[in-house]
C-alpha cells in the first residue's frame, strides 16, 4: 500500500507540474524509505513517504525522518541540487545530473544528522532547498515542535 501510494503520488506530482511555467509542488512528509525504480516509469526511485500527505504548514510533532520531494522540467544537462537546512546548518544535501527534461528530486533527513542519540527529529526549524546550476530555486520550511 504504500510504495503503491508513493508511486501515485510521484504520478500526481508529475502531472501538476507538466508544463514549464508552472511551479513545481514541494512535498513535504514525515517517515521516509528508499523507494524502488518501477519498471514502469511511474516513479523512479530516490525516497518516498509510508504517509504520502504533505506535512501541511502548522507544526508538526517529530517525524522518525522527513522526505522533500519535487519535480523539476527543463533540467536535462543541468545540475540539480538538494538541500536541508536546521536552523541556518547545512544538515543534509545531494546533487544529481539529470538526462531527461524531467526529474524527481528528493531528499531525505533522519535524526541521526542533526544528534546522533536521538530517535525523533529534534523540536526546529528545517528548511527544503532545490537548486538548479547553484541557483535556489524552490524552498520550503516546516517546523518541528
């Protein structure tokens, strides 16, 4: 059920943000694993949600982990960059170099990254960035606690 959720959602993803002009939709939720390339194409691995429900923008109570998910168009030959910021701290980031116009970017944090005893991300302020050739492009906040 649920990597069958995140391939649809990964679809949805796509479709809201076919076209060029529009913004991509950032998607925010707590819980994440490494999702499987499916044969298909409806989602092409990276990291996915058990809960595919976007956090929403009220506080949250501390996930085990959180998973920004994007999709990007025109970023064939370009580097796409993630980013996950606590506080102003760089915690977590990954470039990729896409051979298609579209792309999934994801990225996942766990609280191993911000205290390595804790077990549930600590109470803050995390911040999702995607860049493409260096440039922010997209950013999203979300606070814990």
């Amino acid at each position: 059920m649920g990597l069958l959720a995140v391939a649809v959602l990964s679809s949805l993803l796509l479709t809201a943000c076919g076209g060029a002009k529009r913004l991509p939709t950032i998607v925010i939720c707590r819980d994440a694993f490494v999702a499987p390339v499916f044969a298909t194409g409806s989602y092409v691995g990276g990291f996915g949600c058990n809960n595919p429900a976007d956090v929403g923008r009220a506080p949250i109570a501390p996930p085990r982990s959180l998973v920004c998910l994007a999709d990007l168009s025109g970023v064939k030959g370009k580097t796409v960059g993630t980013q996950v910021f606590y506080g102003r701290r760089l915690i977590e980031h990954d470039t990729y170099y896409p051979t298609d116009a579209t792309t999934s970017a994801s990225i996942a944090v766990s609280p191993a990254v911000v205290g390595p005893s804790a077990s549930r991300l600590p109470f803050g302020r995390y911040t999702c960035r995607f860049l493409i050739n260096g440039k922010v492009i997209y950013a999203r906040k979300v606070t814990v606690g």
